[in-house]
C-alpha cells in the first residue's frame, strides 16, 4: 500500500483559482454596488470619510464557489464530494446567506430578518451533514478522558448556534479597512493547517478533505478581495461578506472538528492536543467574540438593546489611543496569528513547547497595541515636568 500523501499540488491551485476569480470579479461587483446604490452612508460610529460601495461578499463568494466546483473535476479533491454533501451544502446555504446579506447591504434590514436568514442558512448546513457529532471530554479514568456522542438533534444545535455566533462576531469586527479581511484568512490558514494534519494522520480523503478544501478556497477568496478592501477602501465586505465569512469558518470548524474520533488517531502525544479542535475554534473567534460579548455587555448597562450600533468597538479604542487605521488593522492581524498559530500547533507539538513562543507573540502584540498610549503619557508627563 502506498503511503498517503496529501494534495498539496490540488489545493494550491484551488487557493490561486480563488484568489484569481474573486479579484476579477470585486471590480464587476464594486460597480454594480455603486449602480444598485448599495454604498455605505457616512454614519457618526464610522472612521470612513466618502461613501463607499458594499456587496463585496458577493465576489468572495464566487471566488469560494469558483475554486470548489473547479476541485469537483481535480483527481483527489473530488473524493471530497462522493462521500459528503458538506461542500454542497456550504455553496447552498453560502449562496442564501449572501443573498440575505445584498438584501441587507441595499434596504437595510431589521436584525429579526436578518437573524431569521442566518437560522435558515444555519439550517441548510445541518440538512446537507455539517452537524458536530464527537467531542473529547477531560475524565478520571486510565485514559484521561472520554469521547462524548451527540445525538442528530444536539449536534444541529450546536452546529446552528456556532454558525450564528459567528456570523455576527463576523459582522461586528468589521469596522476598519480589511480588518474583517485579514482575520478571515489567518483563520482559514489556520484551520486550513490543522485539518490537512489531522487527514495526513486518518488517511481517509473521503471523510477528511472537506474542511482543508472549504479553508484553502475562503483563504483564497479573502486575499484576492484584500487588494480592493485594505486602507483605503474602494469596497466593503458588506453584511453580504461578513455573514458568509462566518458561515463557511463555522461548517470547516464543525466539519475539522466535530468529527474527530480519537480512537483512530492511536493516542494523542498529550491531553492539550486532544482539544486542539475545541481550542483552534475558540483562537479563531476569540478577537470578534470578544468585541461582540463587550459590546453586548455594554449597551445592555447602558439600557440600550445589544444590537444598537455606537462607536466604541475594539477597532474604534485602537484609533482613540492613537493608532492609525493601518497600524490598528495590522495589530488586529498579529493577535490573530498569535492565537491561531498557539492553538494550532497543539496538533503537532506538546504545550510545554508552545507555551515559550506564544507568551513572546502576545507580550509582543501587547506592547504594539498599547504603546501609542504609552507615549503620549510619557509626553505628558515630560510636558508636566518641564
């Protein structure tokens, strides 16, 4: 039996297939915007000073959809499709929630519609087989732990209430230019790495190739939409983008890792490794959870309603403290990295070795962050001095 190798070759012409189609295609979408008049207004909780067209999820899509259909007819990416209809249903219920999100990024819709989209979209997902199923659980037995079996029904609530939560932590980092647009693919890279790890270990391409090529496509599109997103913007993600970025992280997150049967694997090297799925999740929405969570905690104490918008994002702090667009965009990167890179390599090393390197990134991203806070107290405190 020949060793099983993974395709690096297919999914790096799947990557540029999507980097190349979602390019070409935000130019046609940027216009269409501008025509339809799906532009952004000039808003008080806004850093942007012209109004700048939205839909931009539409040209990430069909980069995705571009780069997934193209792997149908590739030699071992389509083994991906004879086994699961979990690629087929991230297009369907992609193309519902985009659709949702035009609808939006045109009229401005309520937050029920909208959620009810996101529910139905969510739902698609369940019904085409992207439900989490396994989880491993710490326990005091010889094994260190025992793996948890949801029935059909907790695994669809789990698989919806993810979706959601990311598709509006999604929206709700998205707030400076490309910041939405980095983070998305520093997340897919990273769940990109950590499933072509756990196929290489299971050998099994037809249960395992959905997650990396759902990743490498999305990793694709965003950097292709980058050139037209980053500082400054000729066109936005809109709620079109951000919701469907959402999407696709949640069904490649529950497809990486709600399927992982530790039994396979003979063992894992430590009890950290065996939560890599579970803590590669929470890397990958720990910066837009955590605005979405303050946020809510916030307009809530303030006795307004948790969706209410206002200017007081993590985004928005970073510009107050002195940073400029730019610098906070790629601050919000370098956390970002540092946590998904920590979280994903558990799946290769012990924590103890992981431990030194990811205390250095976030001292590192801690300092960047705040040093533009730093200095102006020093000038004043020079100032006060003198």
């Amino acid at each position: 039996m020949e060793d099983f190798a993974i395709p690096g070759r297919e999914y790096a012409l799947v990557f540029a297939t999507a980097v190349i189609i979602t390019y070409l295609a935000t130019g046609a979408v940027r216009l269409l915007a501008v025509k339809i008049k799906a532009q952004t207004p000039i808003r008080d909780r806004d850093v942007h000073a012209l109004p700048t067209p939205r839909m931009g999820g539409v040209a990430v899509y069909l980069g995705v959809a571009g780069a997934v259909l193209m792997a149908m007819n590739l030699p071992a990416l389509r083994r991906a499709f004879e086994s699961s209809s979990e690629i087929t249903g991230v297009l369907v219920a992609g193309a519902v929630i985009v659709l949702v999100g035009v609808l939006d990024d045109r009229f401005d819709l309520d937050s029920v519609t909208k959620l009810a989209g996101q529910i139905l979209a969510a739902g698609i997902l369940v019904l085409f087989g992207v439900q989490w199923l396994l989880m491993w659980m710490p326990a005091n037995n010889p094994e260190g732990g025992t793996t948890v079996i949801f029935s059909q029904v907790q695994g669809a609530l789990i698989t919806v209430l993810l979706t959601l939560v990311l598709a509006n932590a999604m929206n709700f980092i998205d707030g400076l230019d490309g910041l939405l647009t980095g983070v998305a693919i520093i997340s897919s890279i990273g769940i990109f790495v950590f499933s072509t790890h756990q196929l290489l270990l299971s050998e099994d391409d037809l249960a395992g190739s959905q997650p990396p090529l759902i990743a490498a496509a999305l990793a694709g599109a965003c950097i292709g939409f980058l050139p037209h997103n980053f500082f400054r913007a000729r066109i936005f993600m809109g709620d079109s983008g951000s919701m469907f970025i959402g999407l696709t992280i949640a069904a490649a997150t529950v497809s990486a890792g709600g399927k992982l049967n530790i039994a396979e694997f003979g063992g894992p090297r430590s009890t950290i490794a065996l939560l890599a799925p579970l803590i590669v999740s929470l890397a990958v929405v720990f910066i837009p959870l955590l605005d979405f969570l303050m946020a809510v905690a916030r307009r809530t104490r303030e006795g307004r309603h948790p969706f209410s918008a206002d200017k007081r994002h993590l985004h928005h702090r970073m510009l107050a403290i002195g940073h400029t667009q730019r610098q906070a965009v790629l601050i919000f990167y370098l956390w970002a990295a540092v946590l998904c890179a920590g979280a994903v390599s558990l799946a290769f090393v012990k924590w103890q070795v992981t431990v030194g390197p990811f205390a250095v990134g976030v001292a590192l991203a801690a300092v960047l962050s705040a040093w533009p806070w730093v200095r102006a107290r020093r000038l004043r405190k020079a100032r006060a001095a003198a």
